[in-house]
C-alpha cells in the first residue's frame, strides 16, 4: 500500500511540472504585459504633468531676478522636468501666439511661430500682451523593456497653452495724493463771554454823638464818621463782545451723472497723435486719480525696421507729461492734470506714425474728486 502511494504522488508532480511549463510562458507574457502597459499609462501622465506644470509656470504674472517668467526659459523647462522624477523628456518646446479664431486655428503674433513643434523662447518683452498664450510641448518616448517584444518605440507629446495678463486695469475710490480739498465758506460762529456783575458802592459818613460821662462842660462827644452801604447798588458789565468770524470747511457736492458728468467724444488717430476729447459739464475743475492706456505697441506703425510705437509725450489742457514706454497697456505714473470747464482734448504722441490700429486701443480716465469717483471716462463706453 505504502508503495503504491509513492508512484501515485511522483506522477501528480510530474503532471504538475508539465503544466507549469506550459502556462509560465502565457504568465509571464501577461506580467510583462502588465509592466508594460503601466510604464506607459506612466509616461504618459508625466508628460501631460509636466507640460501643464510648465505652461503654468510660465503664464505667471511678475518677474524673478529682473526676467519675467513667461521670458524664463530655463525656468519653464526645470519646472516641466521636477512634475517628473523618472521620466526622461526628448524635447521641451516653448512658444507664443494670441488665442485662436472661431475655426479653431491659431492667431500668431508678428515675427513668432505659433506651432508647438518650434521653441521660440526667450521672446521680447515689448511684443507680448494681455490675452496672449504661451505653449508648451513635451514629449518623451516609450520603449519596452524586453527588444524581444515586437513594439517599436512610440513617441508620447502634450501640448498645454495658458493665457497671461501682463497688466490690470484696477478702478478704486483711493484719492491721489495731488488732491486738493475744495476751498473753504466763512461761517459766523459768535464767541460767547460770561458777563459778572460788579457792585460799585456809594459810601457815606454818619455822626454818632454819645453823651459824655466826664462833666457837664462837654456833654457830647463826636465820633469818627461810619461807612454804611447804600440802599441801592449799581452794575456795569466788566467786559463786552464782538462777534467774530471763524472759517469752517463746508464741500460743495459734486455730480457727474446724467448731463452735469463728463462726457468724451471718439479716439482719433492723425499722424503719430491719438487724441479724445472730453467735455467737462460739472461746472467745477475736476483732479484725475489716473489715466490709463491701451495700444498697438508692437505693430501700430507697421513699416520698416520699427514697426512698433513708443508713447513719448502726453498733453492735457496745457499739462503736459514727457516719458517713453513701449508696452500693451500701462498707467502714467505721477501724471494727475486736472479736468478744466467745458471741452478739452486729451493728445497721445508716438515716436512715430500710428497707421495700424489693432482694437486694442483704449483710454480710462479715472477721476478724484469726490461725486465723481465712480464716473470714469472710459474711450470704450
């Protein structure tokens, strides 16, 4: 029986090794497959990481050490590579353009090509704008482990675009520090004086005679007379007052709603001057908290060598401000000229011809003084 039982057991194990051989290579194929499958699934969500972390990076408004970020190659690239500790990028591209149409297709900006497959960076800091995108493409490639799989290397790429704000237009009720007050209306506020009575008094003698106890020959003796007070007593003012005159500062409410408010007429564009003007109706002198200003700096001339537009010189009602900037948008810093009565223009002076117009032009004048704070003159309204 014993013997029996042994050749029984040597033949399951037998049958068992035969099996096992047969199914190890299907286990195997189908572990390695689950690998496989995995570093791929892996890859590819390294690479959608990274060119998000990237384009996000890059959309950040503000500069870091004097550069701005969209301006930060290697910075754009470090940030793409740290989303991904295993994964080896082949290439890290970088570029700009401004949205995309209707139809789908990309709105490039002058001098950049928009297509991911191009690095484009770093790119000019004056040719950038609000609205515009940047675009980041990464790619990496997937090889199996084993060279005996049949699978040729793929290549796996994610491209993400963000928009950037380079500045913001922000409205408060803040007031410049160039505010002046309204003058101030005398009033009459009396002074008022305490009046204490003063009693002057009206003294009188009186001769008392006694009789006298030393003899017959001097029968009275005289004494020295007595002040008694009067009956009456008598009171003058010890001070008298004048009115007087203390200045007390009393506004005067302005309105510039409806027909007492500013109103502007269009932007118009002659030669290298963009002007509007504005019709004060208040009947006071209006203070600008500030002025800002949208253009075409980049392709507003748009022939020769310099096709942008630099702002050199505003005037306002004889208030005149001298700088140069070449930016999309920007507040004159400093320059708070005041509104006059009636009809004004407001003059923009490039450095050059303003011969394309892009839609991007505009003019905010935000005013200080209190009833009209909240009553901008914006060119778009």
């Amino acid at each position: 029986m014993q013997i029996h039982l042994v050749k029984y057991n040597r033949k399951i194990r037998a049958q068992a090794m035969v099996e096992f051989a047969i199914v190890l290579p299907i286990l195997l194929v189908l572990l390695f497959g689950i690998l496989e499958v995995g570093r791929l699934i892996f890859i590819f969500s390294s690479v959608s990481n990274a060119s998000r972390q990237a384009a996000r990076f890059g959309s950040v408004s503000g500069e870091i050490n004097t550069v701005s970020f969209y301006q930060d190659c290697d910075g754009i690239r470090e940030a793409a590579n740290q989303s991904a500790l295993i994964t080896e990028f082949n290439t890290i591209n970088i570029t700009y353009d401004r949205g995309i149409n209707p139809d789908g297709t990309q709105i490039p900006i002058a001098g950049i090509d928009p297509n991911p497959a191009v690095d484009s960076c770093p790119v000019e800091g004056h040719i950038i704008r609000n609205g515009d995108r940047i675009i980041v493409r990464v790619s990496a490639n997937y090889v199996p482990f084993l060279s005996i799989i049949p699978i040729e290397p793929i290549e796996i790429v994610s491209t993400s675009a963000r928009s950037f704000l380079i500045s913001i237009p922000i409205f408060g009720s803040a007031m410049p520090k160039e505010f002046a007050a309204e003058s101030s209306t005398p009033s009459t506020t009396p002074i008022i004086f305490t009046l204490t009575d003063t009693p002057i008094v009206d003294l009188t003698s009186t001769l008392t005679r006694i009789p006298s106890s030393g003899g017959t020959n001097t029968p009275y003796i005289y004494l020295s007379p007595t002040n008694t007070l009067p009956a009456t007593v008598t009171f003058t003012p010890s001070m008298t007052f004048t009115p007087s005159n203390t200045p007390s500062i009393t506004p005067t409410q302005i309105s510039c709603s409806g027909l007492s408010g500013v109103t502007h007429g269009p932007l118009t564009f002659k030669d290298n001057v963009m002007a509007m003007s504005v019709n004060n109706r208040s009947g006071y002198v209006l203070t600008t908290a500030q002025i800002y200003l949208e253009w075409n700096h980049n392709q507003g001339h748009g022939k020769g060598n310099d096709p942008g537009l630099r702002l050199r010189q505003i005037m306002f009602a004889e208030q005149v401000w001298n700088g140069d900037i070449q930016t999309p948008s920007t507040y004159i810093v400093g320059y708070h000229p005041t509104i006059p009565i009636g009809e004004s223009t407001i003059q923009f002076i490039f450095h050059q011809n303003y011969s394309q117009l892009d839609g991007t032009e505009r003019v905010i004048i935000n005013i200080g003084t209190p009833g009209c704070i909240n009553y901008p003159v914006d060119s778009r309204n």
